[in-house]
C-alpha cells in the first residue's frame, strides 16, 4: 500500500508504462483496420513516438534510481477491448474510422490526464528529470488529441454520416 506521495507516484508510472507498452501492442492494430490516409498516418506517426515515450519512461524509472516496471492498467485495457469491439461492430470505411478516432481520443484524454497528474506529483516531489520527461510526453498526447479532433472535423465526420468512402481512400498507404 502507498502510504507516500512519492510511492503514489511510482505506482502511476508503473501503470502507464504497462499502458503505452499494451498501446504498441494496440496502435499497428487500429493502422490495418482504418482507411482514410490521414488516419493511418496519424497512428502510424504516433506509433513511433509511443515507443519513444515507452522509453522516455524507463528514464524516469533510471532518473529515480528504479528499474522499469509495468503494472497492468486497468483502464487502458478496458479502452482497448472496447475499441476492438467498436472496430468488429463497424463497417469498414468512414464509419469504423470514426469509431476508431472516438476509441484513440479516450486514450489520449486518459493520458493526458495521467501524465498532468504524474507531472504534477513530479513537481511536488522535486524530481526534475522526471517532471520534464513526463511534460514533454504530456505534450505529444494532447498534440495527438488535437489532430485526431481535426481529422474527424475535416472530412470523416461528414463521410461517415451515409457510409461513404470516398474512392480517393481506398487501398491508401
Ligand atoms: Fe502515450
Ligand atoms: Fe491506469
Ligand atoms: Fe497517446
């Protein structure tokens, strides 16, 4: 049981450090399933940068003196099975990639929310590696957040109202 501000800490990034490995895990699954372009670079491009921040926490373990290590996030595994089940109850086209950035943008508010409270605790606790490492991811998931709001507001959203695919989408990337 945590019975420290700085033991609550250690406890949140091992539960996030589990959620960004399950989301490399994840994120190549939602890449296949979708079909507009944008979207697939969208994931594809934070992809990349989930495994730098799977990285960029095993610097903040090494920055405190700890070894990394996950700890199962029940939040995030319960965002994943219902993305998979948004995913297998959609047609494919505009409909299931709407459902897809609905499932990606409750993962981004999840961490956004946990790396502000990480951040936050990182402050507190006066560790200043730690608080510009978890700023700096904090940083590319509300970044994520907003283009995945912009892709559906451009042309998905409106796509997605009769089902139609433009034929500009098929077979992209
Ligand atoms: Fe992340
Ligand atoms: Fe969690
Ligand atoms: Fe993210």
């Amino acid at each position: 049981m945590a019975t420290t501000l700085k033991e609550l800490f250690i406890d949140g990034l091992k539960d996030i450090y589990w959620a960004e490995k399950a989301l490399v895990k994840t994120l190549p699954i939602m890449f296949d399933r979708a079909s507009d372009v944008k979207l697939k670079t969208a994931i594809k491009d934070h992809l990349a940068q989930t495994k730098e921040q799977v990285v960029r926490l095993e610097k903040v373990f090494e920055s405190m003196g700890l070894k990394a290590e996950g700890k199962k996030c029940l939040a995030i595994e319960g965002i994943i099975n219902e993305g998979t089940e948004v995913m297998d109850s959609t047609a494919e086209g505009p409909v299931r990639d709407a459902g897809i950035i609905a499932s990606g943008q409750k993962v981004e508010h999840y961490e956004i929310a946990t790396y502000g409270t990480l951040a936050a605790f990182a402050k507190t606790l006066n560790e200043r590696t730690a608080l510009d490492l978890l700023l700096k991811t904090l940083g590319e998931e509300k970044k994520s957040d907003t283009l995945l709001s912009t892709i559906a507001d451009t042309n998905l959203n409106s796509q997605a109202v009769d089902g139609k695919l433009q034929s500009k989408d098929l077979n992209a990337v």
